[in-house]
C-alpha cells in the first residue's frame, strides 16, 4: 500500500509521480496563473489507486494517469458534472 501526500499549488510536486503527471500538474498552475485564480490556500492530493496516482486540486481538477501508456487526463469539475443523469 502506498500513502498519498498533499502539496500546496506552487510547490514542487512529489518525486514519486510518474513525470508526466507532474508536467500536467505544472500545466494546470500555469493555466491557473494566466487566468489570475486566486490559489494562496489550494492544495493537490495525490492517492494512489491500484498503484497509479491519482492528484486532486482542491477544485476538484482531476489528474489520472494511464500507465499502459505513459500518459495523464486532467478533468475539470463543470457545473454539468454536478447535475444528475436521468
């Protein structure tokens, strides 16, 4: 079992985290900055689920990562993801 961690935005990112997902997470404060967001408290949480991590912004941006090939997904939370399927 590992253990995840949690960082504040702005801070270098856990050097467990395959490169790729690091560069996302890199990508996503950039982003952040460019739009000016106010980030002073927001912190990512890394868990790991069946041994891929998994980094969640206090926002609710989603970075997985798909091993099989070498690649990272960032999933923005949309007031659409909140509304329920019927």
């Amino acid at each position: 079992m590992q253990l995840g961690t949690r960082w504040a935005v702005g801070s270098p990112s856990p050097k467990a985290l395959p490169r790729v997902v690091g560069g996302a997470v890199h990508d996503v404060e950039a982003e952040l900055q460019a739009d000016d967001v106010d980030v002073t408290r927001w912190a990512w949480t890394l868990t790991w689920l069946e041994g891929r991590p998994v980094v969640e912004l206090d926002d609710g941006t989603l970075i997985t990562y798909n091993d099989a090939e070498d690649t990272a997904t960032v999933r923005q939370v949309t007031d659409e993801d909140d509304e329920d399927d019927y």
